[in-house]
C-alpha cells in the first residue's frame, strides 16, 4: 500500500508511506487463529475418542507453532517506510519491524532503478541508488506495485529537481 501525504514540517514538501498488504485486523487475526485452535483441538479430541491418544498432545504442540508462525508474520508485516522528499534532501526511513538507520539522498544525483529479477518469474528490485550508495526499498511489494512506486517516485524527483528558467 502506497500513500502520499504533504507534511507539514519545515522543509518537507511530499512523504510517501510504504506499507505491506495486510488482509485482517488484530480483531480478524485473533478471531481466524481462535477458530483454527478450537478446529484442531476438536479433531484432535474426536481422535483420542477414536483411540489415538497422542493427538490432543500434538494438536496442542501444532497450536503453538502455527501461532508463533501466525504472530512473526503479523509482526514483519507491521514495517514499512516512508520516503521524504524536500528540495535539498530524500530521506528513507525505516519504519515499525524493519527499523534501521536513516537513508539520506541528494535529489539532485538521486536515480531510481528498477531491476528485473535474476531468474524468469523472479521479483524485481527497487533500488535509489547516488554517490555508490545504494538501497533497496519496497521489497515487500507485489511486483506491480512496485513499478507503480518507481513510477511515482521518479515522477516526484523530477519535480523534486526541476529548475524554473524563467
């Protein structure tokens, strides 16, 4: 998901927020793993009926593992970025999960490079790269949606970097 906000601080004109998909809610999330455990321990319960015993007690270790893998994905997917865009600067920032250190650009010797993936049917990577620098962004994308954010972003250094002559 790709929004495009004016803010509102001293010398920041556009701010892109990059944000992965996601299809639940916290409520939706803890309703869809709630209805999971209760399916599998009630199966599990009719086989220990049925005289496999074991099953309550691997249903109960399955429960736990689909939940943490539940709870990772939740987490990783609550990161995202924005990209600032001022007349002398473009700042990516890290956001949420995936934090790390500020990526700052001059708009000026900024390009945006969109690169096929290695192999056929592979992703592609975004990449603003200046100066040797280089650092890829959107990696969370759909394909799409990431030549639509490389579209916008060169959209937006251009009239980043465009000189009136007048």
């Amino acid at each position: 998901m790709i929004e495009q906000a004016t803010v509102a601080t001293a010398g920041t004109e556009v701010a892109l927020i990059v944000l992965p998909n996601r299809s639940l809610t916290r409520n939706g999330m803890f309703w869809f793993a709630a209805l999971q455990t209760s399916t599998m321990l009630a199966v599990a319960v009719y086989s220990a009926f049925k005289g496999n015993i074991f099953a309550p007690l691997f249903a109960l270790l399955e429960a736990g593992w689909v939940g943490y893998c539940l709870r990772l994905v939740w987490r990783r997917s609550a990161g995202g970025e924005v990209i600032s865009f001022s007349a002398d600067a473009v700042e990516v920032t890290r956001i949420g999960a995936v934090q790390g250190p500020v990526a700052r650009f001059n708009p000026h010797w900024m390009r945006v490079n969109l690169q096929p993936g290695e192999r056929r049917n592979s992703r592609t990577r975004l990449l603003l790269e200046s100066h040797g620098r280089r650092i890829e962004i959107g990696a969370f994308l759909a394909d799409d949606e990431r030549k639509a954010l490389a579209l916008r972003l060169t959209k937006l250094l251009a009239g980043a970097t465009s000189v009136d002559v007048g």
